[in-house]
C-alpha cells in the first residue's frame, strides 16, 4: 500500500528539529547517496533533501519518475542540475541566506591569524629569553591600515565588506558581474578584476561555479597581486588553482592564504598548500556553527511547500 504521506529522501543528515519537524510531515528515509540502497529508496521518493556532496543529474534524474522537489540544505546549487530538473518538472530550493553570518565571521577568524601573528603557548611556558624574543620580534598588520578586495559581493562578500568597513575601518573595492554598487549600504568602490588584484592587501573570493569560474584565481591573477598580500577562499576549491597558488607563495609572490573548501574536497594527500607555515586550511568549517546548520536544515519547510503544491519562499534561480 503506497503512504498517504510523501515519501522525503535526507542524504547527508541534518538538524535534529527540522528533521523532527520533517517527519510530522512527511516518511523520512534517512539514506547516503552513496549507499547501495539508495536507489531502491529513490525511486519511491517524492522529495529529498541534500547537502553538499550529493549529486543531482539527469542520470539521478532518470532513477526518481516520482520526484517533485529537490531542497539542498545551502548556498550553493552546483551539485545540482537545476535545468535537468525543471525540464522534469522538478522544483529545487534552497537556504541562500542560511550561512551569510557565520562565513563572515569565519572570514575574519582567517584574516587575523594571517595577520596578526598569535605565537600561543600552551603545553609550556615561554622561557624568559624566548618570551621577550618573541614579543620584541613580532609585528603584525592593523586591519584599518589595509584594502580589502571582495571577488563577488553577493551576500557573504557583502557580510563581509560590512564588517570591514564598519568593524575594522578597511577600505573595500570589489568586483562582481552584476552593477550593485546602489544596493550596498557601506563604502565601497567597484573595480576591474585587474585593479581589485593589483591593489589590494587581502583578496577574499565570494563567487560560484558559474561557467567561466573555474580557475578564477590562477597563475596570472597571482602575479598581479602584491608581495605581501594574503587570499583567502571560502566559496568554491574549483575557482582557485591550488597549486598556482602553493608556487607563488613558495616564491614569495603572495604572502599567505586561508582555505576552508578544495577540489576535490576532501583534498589529497599530496595537496601542494600542505607544509606551508603561511597557510591556514580547514576542513570546509565555515559555515558549520549550530545556528547556520539549523538555518540550512530548514530547507524542509520548502520541501514540504512544493509537496502541498505551494509556492516555495526560495527556489532555486
């Protein structure tokens, strides 16, 4: 007998209280993509939800002849054949919003232990002599002295660009596809890709994998930035070269760099940013705080709207 209840796919987890709240609605079938059952459960679906690592496509697609929406739990939709999907009158929708306060945050836990050189202890104190060596040696980088360039000012970079401006005193340029410049309430100046690499101290990427994208930030982006500056990469792994990026920082080129996500992520043992003192890499963390994965795992309620034949508050663009 087929369920008076749709039947919802969760495939990478989720909060614990949306997903309660999911299953007062819905037959929630909690099943990896990766699991050899997930197939059979497919097939029967009606809605899933998903994170990062699942793949939505037409070969998926072809599996799901009962599927009506698609909630990725995030920003980002790239995992997901959004035309693939409508063509088969599947809805998708999103978080956008969900994770904008703890990327930003994040981003500046990065800028100041790249610039701001901390010297813990913890296991031990400092002898006398190396304590005094290191406070006498040891100079970092007032934020307000600095540029800060912001590749792609949608609502992380503009979180961010908030932040800078009105937090630490930096001055902002940024560069984005789209005219912005009415919509942003803080100070901050549109330039060319050229310009914004040229002249700032910290370049911070905000953008998607939108085609064009990939390799964003390359070897000759590189060369045109300053000595000293730092890049730090909390959107996509594909849009910057890893390893373009390892060389110019062994070569002094570029000064450091922060990245919280890969390509392929997780990233190889022979990733070449590894062993670096002047890098910082996490293991995609941005956006992980309590609130921003509730946020994400809300995605439920849309789910639940396309189900009911309802208008979802954000479908995917």
């Amino acid at each position: 007998m087929t369920s008076a209840r749709p039947v919802v796919l969760v495939t990478e987890g989720s909060d614990p209280v949306p997903l309660d709240w999911l299953k007062q609605q819905a037959e929630v079938v909690e099943v990896r993509y990766d699991d050899p059952a997930f197939d059979a459960q497919l097939a029967r679906a009606q809605g899933m939800v998903l994170r990062t690592y699942t793949r939505v496509n037409d070969v998926m697609l072809s599996k799901a002849p009962n599927l009506k929406v698609v909630g990725r739990g995030g920003v980002g939709i790239e995992n997901i054949d959004v035309p693939a999907c409508r063509a088969r009158g599947v809805e998708v929708v999103y978080t956008p919003d969900a994770n904008t306060l703890a990327v930003g945050d994040f981003v500046f836990g990065y800028m100041l232990q790249l610039l701001r050189p901390w010297c813990f202890f913890k296991d031990r104190a400092y002898e006398p002599k190396e304590f005094k060596k290191i406070r006498d040696s040891v100079r970092g980088v007032q934020l307000n002295e600095l540029t800060l360039g912001v590749l792609g000012m949608g609502r992380v970079g503009r979180r961010v660009s908030t932040i800078a401006t009105g937090g630490f005193g930096m001055k902002v340029i940024y560069n984005d596809l789209l005219d912005v410049q009415s919509q942003l309430p803080f100070s901050a100046t549109p330039v060319d890709k050229t310009t914004l690499l040229q002249q700032c101290d910290v370049l911070t990427i905000h953008v998607d994998m939108k085609p064009g994208n990939h390799h964003l930030i390359g070897a000759a982006q590189l060369a045109l930035m300053k000595p000293t500056a730092i890049v730090i990469n909390t959107s996509r792994g594909e849009v910057l070269d890893a390893h373009a990026l390892a060389g110019a920082i062994r070569a002094g080129r570029v000064a450091g760099a922060a990245l919280d996500v890969f390509a392929p992520e997780p990233p190889p043992a022979d990733f070449p940013l590894l062993g670096l003192d002047n890098v910082l890499l996490t293991p995609h963390l941005a956006a992980r705080t309590g609130t921003a994965l509730a946020n994400m795992s809300w995605v439920v309620k849309d789910v639940m709207a396309v189900l009911r034949g309802e208008k979802p508050s954000w479908p995917a663009p």
